[in-house]
C-alpha cells in the first residue's frame, strides 16, 4: 500500500487557531490533492483520530473510512479516489 505510485498519503495539514474558520484548510487541501493529481495519483490517503473534529471535516470533503490492517481503533485511514 505504501510503495504504490498511484497513492499518496497526506500527513500535517495545520492552520493556526487564530486563522481557522477562513477556508484556508480548504485551500491547503486542495492544493494538496492537485499536487497528488500532478504526480499521477488516483487515489490519496491520510489517518486522522476517528473522534476528533477533523475527522468529520475530512469527510465533508469526500475522504472515505479505508478497511485496512489497521488495529488502533482511534485512528482510521481515510481514502478519496482523485478520479475525475
């Protein structure tokens, strides 16, 4: 899974607390996701806490759970195909 081109992984996207709430989040992962496109991904990946905020955030934005090897229940891996 992890030495497969056609996957990439995204990993800290953070914006200062004082800076949330703009849509720059957005922006970052958007950006992210047009950098994974140019290099020929089909798919992207990230793991986020199954509890916090931004796993529902993430979400919102079409990431998907990924069934997996995964056995921290607190953490799950999201997938979005960047298929058009």
């Amino acid at each position: 899974m992890y030495d497969d081109p056609s996957r990439c992984w995204i990993s800290d996207i953070s914006v200062d607390a004082a800076r949330r709430r703009q849509g720059l989040g957005s922006e970052l992962l958007l950006f992210c996701e047009s950098v994974c496109r140019k290099l020929g991904c089909c798919d992207v990946f990230l793991a986020v806490e199954r509890e916090s905020w931004m796993y529902d955030w993430y979400r919102r934005r079409g990431y998907r759970d990924c069934v997996d090897d995964v056995t921290d229940t607190d953490v799950v891996r999201l997938r979005k195909s960047l298929k058009i």
